[in-house]
C-alpha cells in the first residue's frame, strides 16, 4: 500500500483547462475533451453552468471560485488543494473561465505545481477579449480604427487607487480592453480622458458575453459610466474602449440572431 508521503506514491497530474468565455461551443476540442472525460474537476465561479453540466454525473466537482463579499478558497488555499489532490495520485481537470494564462492566476497555479514537482499540461482557451468582444460585434482591430489592441485588469486592491501607465493607455488608435474593470470604471475613464482620450472615444460595457444572458451597453468614454450603472450591470462584464466599438451595431450579429 502507498500512501501520500510515500515516495514511491504516483503522483496526479493537474490539467488547467480554459472554459472560454461561457457559450459551450467556444470550448477547444480539447478541452470538450477533457470535461467529458474528468473524474475530478476544480471549478472557478466564471465557468458556465453549461459548461459545467457537460462533467460526467459521477465526477468529483470541487468550487474553488471567489464571489465579491462570499469567501470560498483564497489562492494560496487553491494551491494547497491542487497539490494536496495530486498528490493523493488523483488527476485534476484544473478548469478556468476564459484562457488559464490571461487573468486568471493560471500561471501561479502551474509555477507553484512546478515548483512542488507535480505535472502539469495547459490547454488555452477562448479569452473574454476575443470571445465578448467578437460577441458584441466589436473587432479589436479594424483598418483605420485601431493598429492594436491593449488587456489591462481594473481590479481595485483594496481600496487602493489603479496602479495603471494611464499615459500609454491613452492612445487613440489602440483599443483598450479592461477585464474586471467595472467597479473602477468612474476612475478609468477620468483618468483616460484626462490622458487625453477624447471623451466621445466609442466605449461598451457588455455583462456575460456569448451567453444567453448577454448585455451590452454602448455609449462614449465620458458617458459608459453613468450608462452602465443606470443599466445595473454586474461582474462579469467586459469594458472595451476605443473607435472599433462605432462598428458595433453593424457588425451586431449575436444579439440580431
Ligand atoms: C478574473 S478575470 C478572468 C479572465 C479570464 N481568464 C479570461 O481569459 O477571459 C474575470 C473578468 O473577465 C471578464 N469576463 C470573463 N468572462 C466574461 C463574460 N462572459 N462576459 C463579460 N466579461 C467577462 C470580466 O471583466 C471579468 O471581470
């Protein structure tokens, strides 16, 4: 018999899986894979109730999200499962909202697997800049309207102001994408604006993107914050800044369906 502190113990091997953005069918063929056929699954919140329904009935399901004002695990207690999980010689469907490695610690999770010798494989997802975005009808770059495009976190640290170049951010030929930036959305765009944004620069807000439950908002830089708060949007919402976002009732195919 092994035990957990055997050396001789086999080891599991943690798979951090990208759920995409919500809608199921923006799932990788690997990853529909992996779901399919998991025995153990940590979950964040982000992950789509239609995703998840796609585990097997008989797996393990284990919620490791976080919900603004609700504690469930902190990070480093995450870290802790993954490897505790592991290291009992369970493999692990590690599955994350959006892409694993764009805000979404996946990187520390695979650093700290690493650093405590356990494997790990990575499979990409949809992010939500690509996913919501293209959901709203907003290219991140357009000929003529954006060379490129920027990912910022607007996640506020404890009360603390946004430690953000606005100098750079300000540019008016790059689109802005702020993930989680609702909450801090009043600063942004005082600050972009006083960066020298013009302040009817287009700007969407748009809640649970590619999901039945998609709202979109579009309005100007100087205006998105009073819109999307008469609007009540909640996390997660996706803020997109930038002259793209003037193509977004041509090119709004979901919500046209
Ligand atoms: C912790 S970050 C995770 C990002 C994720 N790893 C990704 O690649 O999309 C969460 C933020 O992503 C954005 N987001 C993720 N899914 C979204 C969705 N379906 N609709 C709108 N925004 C979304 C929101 O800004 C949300 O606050």
């Amino acid at each position: 018999m092994t035990t957990a502190n055997d050396p001789a113990a086999k080891l599991g091997k943690v798979t951090l899986v990208g759920a995409g953005p919500g809608d199921p069918d923006l799932l990788t063929v690997k990853a529909a894979r992996l779901i399919g056929s998991a025995r153990l699954v940590v979950y964040d919140r982000l992950v789509s109730a239609e995703i998840l329904a796609l585990i097997p009935p008989d797996a393990e399901q284990i919620f490791a999200g976080k919900e603004c004002g609700r504690h469930y695990l902190t990070q480093s207690e995450t870290n802790d499962l993954l490897l505790r999980l592991a290291r009992s010689g369970r493999d692990v469907v590690r599955l994350k909202g959006g892409d694993p490695f764009v805000f979404g610690r996946g990187s520390e999770e695979a650093l700290f697997l690493a650093r405590n010798g356990i494997a790990f494989e990575v499979v990409p997802g949809i992010s939500a800049a690509a996913g919501v975005s293209t959901y709203a009808g907003i290219p991140l770059t357009h000929r003529g309207l954006a060379t490129g495009a920027r990912f910022v976190t607007g996640h506020l640290r404890e009360g603390k102001p946004l430690d953000l170049h606005w100098d750079t951010l300000g540019d008016p030929d790059t689109t802005l994408v702020i993930y989680m930036g609702l909450q801090s959305l009043k600063e942004t765009s005082a600050e972009l604006i006083a960066a020298g944004l013009p302040p009817d620069t287009p700007a969407a807000a748009i809640e649970n993107g590619t999901t039945p439950r998609q709202r979109r908002v579009i309005a100007t830089l100087e205006t998105l914050y009073d819109r999307a708060h008469a609007a009540e949007l909640h996390p997660p919402t996706l803020i997109v800044i930038g002259k793209v976002v003037s193509l977004s009732d041509e090119l709004d195919w979901f919500d046209a369906r």
